[in-house]
C-alpha cells in the first residue's frame, strides 16, 4: 500500500475515516514539532539532507531517497501489511484470533508496554541533539539525521496506537511523552539508559549497536503480539531500526580501522598523540554502552514478563520458529545466581526467564560485530582483541545489582572496585581525550582524521556527494 504524502499526517490506517482520531492527532501534532524544534538536532532548520523516506509498507521499494529540508519532513503512521486470519501463537490464547482491539482485561499492561517502548524514541534524539554540530563528514552527519527522523516517526507509531486504542488515558500518555526529557532531574525518560550523555561520537557509533540492537529484540517481541496493531506496527518499525544498528557496526568498525592504520604505520599502541582514538578507550566504551544495555531487558526472573507472555501480548524473539508448546508451563531454562561469591546457573521456570532469554539472544547478536571489529584488528597484525564484558558486570538491575565485577566475571569488593574501575569504564580524562578529536567536518568528500571513510556511500551514492546542504 502507498502512502499519500499530501494528508496533514501521512498514513496508512484510514485517518481520513476516522475524524475523532485525526482531530486527536492534529491536536497533538504541535506539541511534538515544537519538541522537535527545541530538542531535536540542533541548528538543523537550514539544512537540506539526503534522507530516506517511508512511501510504502511492502518489503520492495519502500523507501524514497532526496534531499529534503528539515523542518519539511514529514512524520507519518505505518503499518505493516495485515495477515489474512493471524493467529496468537503463544500463551494462554494460542491460536485464538488476533486480536484487533485491545481486550479490556489487559489494558493497562498493553498500555505500559507500549509507553515504556514509546519513550525510548524521543529520548534517543534528545540524547543526540548536539552531535550534528561536531560530525566527523556530511555522509555520518547525514546518518545522525536519518537516525533521528525515525526515531520520531517510531514515536508516532506509539502515540497512535495510543490514541487509537486508550482514550483519554492514551492522550494523556502521549503528552508525557513530550514532557519527560532524557536526563531531566525532574522528568526523566524512564529507562535509565535513555537518561545517559551522548556527548561524542564514539558514544554515538556505540548507542547505535548497542542501544538499538536492544530496540530490535524488544520490537522484535512486540512483533509477537496477539494484539495485531501493535505486532503490525513494531514489523515495520524494525525495517527502520536496521539502518540504525548498520550505523553504529560500521561507526565502530571504521574508528577501529583507522586505529589499526595509524597503530601500523607509526608501530605503536600509544596512538593518542596522533590523534586517533586508542583501542583500550574503545573497549571502555564497549564495556559502558554493553552494560548498561543488559539491564534494559530486566531482571532474570520476572512475574511482569511472564504475565505479558502468558497473556499473548509479548513473546520471544522470533517466537514462531522456537520448538516447544509456546505455553512454558513445564519448561525450564537457564539463570545465573550468586552463590558464595561465585556465579553459578540454576534452571528455573522458563515462563519467569523470558527477560533472561531475551537477553541472551541479544548477547549472541552483540558478539558478531565484535567479531566483524576484530576481524579488521587481525587482518591488520594487530594483536589487541575487543571482548563484551562478562554479564555481571557493570549491572544496575537483577541478580549482579549487588555486587561488582570484573570484566572477566570475577566478583570483587568495593575498594577493588572503586580502585580499577576507571581501567574498565570511561574515566573524565577518557571523555575528554575523545571530546578534543571532535571537531566538525563540513567540506563533501571529506573524513574526520580519525575515522576511516565508509566502504560506500548511501543508495548508491558516490561517497564526495553533498549529503547535507547548508543554506
């Protein structure tokens, strides 16, 4: 299905059929380009970039590329194509008929999981809104846009299907929404992780793998739903978010590559006077982005996430491909403890360990970029490997709240901790070293010197395009 870029709010659901609805959203619609135009990328109201832009939901030839202004974007609401007679595949409904209104017994949970999803996507801009005015070429400051567009079109896919589907409760979680601000003292975003700085943009690259790698497995379990709006809703955002994780894989991978260039040539690995970014602070920052991103899947063992897949509202990651009854009543799965100050693992109920799962999907997913990272670091002779930190490191939420540990998993006291901790985690002088490298590159063509350029430009482009035009 097309969609018709020349409605007020650009769709695919009907709005037209449904005044009550488009008035809620037109009414809505200023609120969220003033935040955009106070919070989101900063000085960017001049300029021309060459972005993408959603004018299908079928998987050929969705997208549209051009150069557009960016206060002219337009945000729009998209589903994904509708399943003739989709079934819920999980929990205590399977194989029931999906649902396409919300079933009023659980209300307040599709509403919370929708919320909580929903505030991620105006955080992650807010927490980007400075980058632009330090990007090491117009292609990555293209990039950031790109990132940022949809993260505000994923957060209209929210506040849709809340006005859509909650009423007056739904309008009012909508606004906060535009009230709650990443890092806000007062007001924060309510995953932690969605509060932290985004200051440079190794932290960028970083949040890109790794933060939105943790949206993939999230929307990628709301895809699951027995409710079908939102499951139709999360597949298409996933089509977007892909971009972002290329982003932040290639990001790194480029950081690395010119690291390694310039450790070869000058032989060595003190690589900081010359001016790139040396592979032990990019581990730290691996080590920070890595972890705090664990904890965003919850504890390990969780009434909420067992009740969400008993209820058929959130499954696992590609749940229709996993061989079991897609009930868990009787089954049982792996979560690791502490156990006289070792880890160990326990089988505990599976239908309580969905977050623990989920969580160790993502793990697996995370390792193949360090991989494709420490594949350019061999092919170099470089010796130096990056490693995701041990699971219980660095944690806020669950079993390993408690305690510390070291990146290799050894748990350790707070002295020992508070002592080598600037070794594992970016320290201030980190941050700064990595703060000084980011002075802006604007000339087409042209790369920061401390990154490599890109293996090819977007949609075909030649990498010298002017893929951001100042006016």
């Amino acid at each position: 299905m097309s969609i018709d870029y020349s409605d007020k709010i650009p769709n695919n659901v009907g709005l037209d059929d449904n005044r009550r609805l488009q008035r809620a959203l037109e009414k809505w619609q200023p609120a969220y380009l003033e935040w955009w135009d106070s919070l989101g990328p900063a000085k960017s109201t001049t300029m021309d970039v060459y972005l993408r832009t959603a004018i299908s939901v079928e998987p050929g030839g969705w997208a549209h590329f051009d150069h557009v202004r960016m206060p002219d974007y337009r945000w729009g609401i998209f589903l994904a194509p509708e399943e003739k007679d989709r079934r819920v595949n999980f929990g205590r409904h399977k194989g029931e008929a999906a649902w396409q209104d919300v079933p009023g017994e659980y209300r307040s949970e599709l509403k919370r999981l929708i919320v909580t999803q929903g505030d991620t996507e105006p955080a992650s801009v807010e927490q980007q809104r400075h980058l632009g005015l330090i990007c090491p070429s117009l292609y990555d400051l293209r990039n950031l846009f790109q990132v940022n567009v949809e993260e505000g079109r994923h957060l209209w896919a929210m506040v849709y299907l809340l006005h859509a589907h909650f009423g007056r409760d739904g309008r009012e979680e909508a606004e906060a929404m535009l009230e709650r601000h990443s890092g806000d003292p007062d007001k924060p975003r309510i995953l932690q992780a969605f509060n932290e700085k985004t200051d440079d943009w190794l932290a960028f690259f970083m949040f890109t793998y790794f933060q939105d790698r943790d949206g993939k497995y999230q929307l990628a379990s709301l895809a699951e739903s027995g409710f079908d709006p939102l499951s139709r809703t999360c597949r298409f955002m996933l089509t977007e978010e892909a971009h972002h994780m290329f982003v932040g894989e290639t990001g790194i991978g480029r950081i690395v590559q010119r690291t390694a260039e310039i450790m070869a040539e000058h032989k060595t690995d003190d690589v900081r006077p010359l001016g790139v970014i040396d592979l032990p602070t990019i581990q730290k920052y691996l080590n920070f982005h890595y972890s705090i991103c664990l904890d965003l899947f919850g504890q390990e063992l969780s009434t909420n996430s067992a009740n969400y897949f008993t209820m058929g509202l959130k499954g696992r990651y590609q749940e229709t491909r996993i061989d079991d009854d897609h009930l868990l009543a009787d089954s049982v799965y792996a979560i690791p403890e502490i156990r006289g100050g070792d880890i160990a693992s326990i089988e505990a109920p599976a239908l309580s360990s969905v977050n623990e799962r989920l969580r160790a999907d993502y793990i697996l997913d995370s390792q193949r970029g360090v991989d494709r990272w420490n594949a350019i670091l061999e092919k170099a002779g470089i010796g130096y490997r990056l490693t995701l930190p041990h699971i219980a490191f660095n944690r806020g939420i669950g079993v390993f709240a408690p305690v510390h540990a070291t990146p290799d998993g050894r748990i350790i006291d707070d002295a020992a901790w508070n002592r080598d901790r600037e070794q594992w985690l970016p320290s201030e002088g980190d941050r700064a070293f990595v703060a000084s490298l980011m002075h802006p590159v604007m000339e087409a063509g042209k790369m920061a010197h401390w990154i490599a350029p890109p293996a090819k430009g977007i949609n075909g482009q030649p990498l010298d395009m002017e893929y951001v035009r100042f006016n």
